[in-house]
C-alpha cells in the first residue's frame, strides 16, 4: 500500500463532493472549507481526488484539495507529481 494510501488532505474552499470525476455527475454533499479528508487516490492527471469525508465518498476536483507537503499545505493539482497520489 503507497505511504499515501492513509493521507488526509484539506478543502480550501466550499466545493462539492461528487459521485464521479467530472462536473457532469452529480453533487453527493457540499463540503466546506477547512474540512480535512481521507484522500484514496487521484487521476493521473492529478485534476480529481477520490476522498472521502463525515459519511460521503465521492470525487473532489483538486484545486481544492490543500495537502501536507514539506511543512506547508499545498493544492494537488499543483503538486500532485511530487506527492505521487495517484491509484486510477
């Protein structure tokens, strides 16, 4: 199991929780910002982050997504090569 695999990241804004990687499925929940959530993993591309939080799964578009990364919070889609959460 990647070191990742148990990693938490945090939403830097209100953002919606979806069922699938795209704007097109639909909104499970509307996370809020400063919620922390249990990343599973991410598109190659590192644009959506399946996560889960409270008692939803669903997929977050990673812009959104601050991570714990050389004691600073950084977005995935930024750094996503570096953290290498990746599982899809």
């Amino acid at each position: 199991m990647p070191a990742w695999a148990q990693s938490y990241a945090f939403v830097s804004a209100s953002v919606n929780l979806r069922a699938g990687p795209r704007v097109g499925y639909p909104t499970l929940y509307v996370l809020q910002p400063g919620i922390r959530v249990q990343v599973h993993g991410c598109l190659d591309d590192y644009s959506w982050c399946d996560v889960s939080a409270l008692d939803y799964r669903g997929w977050v578009y990673a812009d959104y997504l601050d991570y714990p990364y050389n004691n600073r919070r950084v977005t995935i889609a930024g750094y996503g090569p570096q953290i290498s959460i990746t599982d899809y």
